[in-house]
C-alpha cells in the first residue's frame, strides 16, 4: 500500500483508526473513531465517546479529542481468556494497537495528540490531516511530528482513499451528534406536547434539523411530514405559538 512509503512506516499498515469530532458550539459533543483495515472499513471496531464536559475546562477540538485519546489509549486490565464470552470474535479487540492513527485536524491538533501519547508513554504513527487555505476537498495537508507538512496531486489515488477514510469519519461524526442533540431534544419540549411519540419526534427533527425550525413552523409546514395530519400539526403548532 502506498500509505507505507508516503508516511515512512514500517509496514503496510493492516490497522488504522481515524478519529473525528462532532459538536454545536460545545453543545451534544461527541468524539468517534473509524477503523479500515486491509480490505475496508471494519465496523464493528467504530467507536464513540460522549464528551464529559465537566472534565473540560476549554471545550475547544484539541480538548474534545485529548479526552478521546485518553479513553482509547488509557490501558485497561485485560480480560483473561476464559472470562470472554461466546461472541468476543464478533468485537473489535480494541487491545490491538492501529498501525496508522489519523485525525481531522491540522497542527493544534497534532500537537495535542503528541502531548497525551507522551503522557501514556506510547509512540503510535500519527498524521493529522487537514483541508487547504480555502478548504476545498483535493488540497488538504497531512502533518506529521518532526516532519514538514505536505500535500499530494488531486489525483493521487492514496490522496482520494485518505479522504474516504476521512469522509468516513466526518460523517460517523456527524450521525453520532445528531443522535444524541435529537435524544436531547426530545427529552425536553417534545416531549410535553401529548400525542406526539417517539417515532414522530425523530421524524419532525430530521425532517426540520432542530426545534427551533419545528417552533416556527406552520400548520402547512408541519404538515408536508408523512404521518402529520391537521389535527396533529395545529396541536404542534399550539403548543409554540407565543
């Protein structure tokens, strides 16, 4: 693979975890990995973390993912044999270290992963990897520790499966947060409005992205929605009008 001879790594890296994080303005944060190995994306070695914020004093990315790093890197006891149940071949063994560690981020990012691995005293091949000046897909720039930051040809075929690792990542990312704003959201004013279950609650927040554009909505708005009838939409609506 040629990801071997453009990082300088030992070998063709068989294990390698993409880590991404999610968030509003600090709000529903979430951190996640990916894993792709040799024959693609390995899913059931996904992870995800919700963000502890009363252990983040700066809830800024390099922060969100040094807690991530921790979690992950933080070495656990580890289970005896006998003790792993029937199913333990269909979970990721996360005790096996990736060969290849790459996170959406440039240098502040870099830096931070370089500070927790130096405190876990582990030295795992790390890139950051992170979009151009304008950041347009096709320019982005990997950093590595000790070395110059680079880029390669658009049309490197190792530049377009990075950012489908990437990509990946992002958009795990992404329906992790939505995930836990909607099970935020939903536990809240929805969840006052009689009538309204569960299934319809997360058919009105992916059909208008949050609950501000559910309370400003009208009748009419509301009931474009599969399942939304008048009377449901006029009760939605009443229960928002000032």
């Amino acid at each position: 693979m040629e990801l071997k001879n453009i990082f300088n790594l030992e070998q063709i890296p068989k294990r390698i975890e993409v880590y991404d994080n999610s968030h509003i303005s600090g709000q529903y944060a979430v951190g996640v990995f990916i894993t792709a190995g040799l024959e693609g994306f390995i899913k059931n070695g996904y992870r995800k973390f919700n963000i502890r914020f009363d252990e983040i004093k700066n809830r800024d990315d390099t922060a969100m993912l040094r807690e991530v790093l921790l979690r992950r890197f933080k070495k656990e006891p580890q289970k005896k044999e006998s003790d792993q149940d029937n199913n333990s071949k269909k979970i990721d063994n996360l005790s096996q270290g990736p060969d290849l560690i790459i996170i959406d981020g440039g240098l502040g990012q870099l830096s931070a992963a370089r500070k927790v691995f130096e405190e876990l005293n582990i030295n795992p091949r790390l890139v950051c990897m992170s979009k151009g000046e304008d950041r347009n897909a096709g320019e982005e720039y990997f950093h590595q520790i000790g070395q110059e930051s680079f880029t390669l040809p658009k049309t490197h075929k190792a530049m377009y499966y990075l950012q489908q690792l990437r990509d990946e990542a992002h958009r795990f990312a992404i329906t992790t947060h939505r995930s836990k704003r909607a099970k935020s959201v939903t536990k809240s004013s929805l969840d006052e409005i009689p009538g309204i279950g569960k299934t319809r609650k997360k058919a009105l927040l992916n059909h208008f992205g949050s609950l501000d554009k559910i309370k400003s909505a009208t009748i009419e708005d509301l009931m474009r929605l599969d399942g939304v009838s008048k009377s449901v939409a006029e009760k939605i609506h009443d229960f928002y009008a000032p």
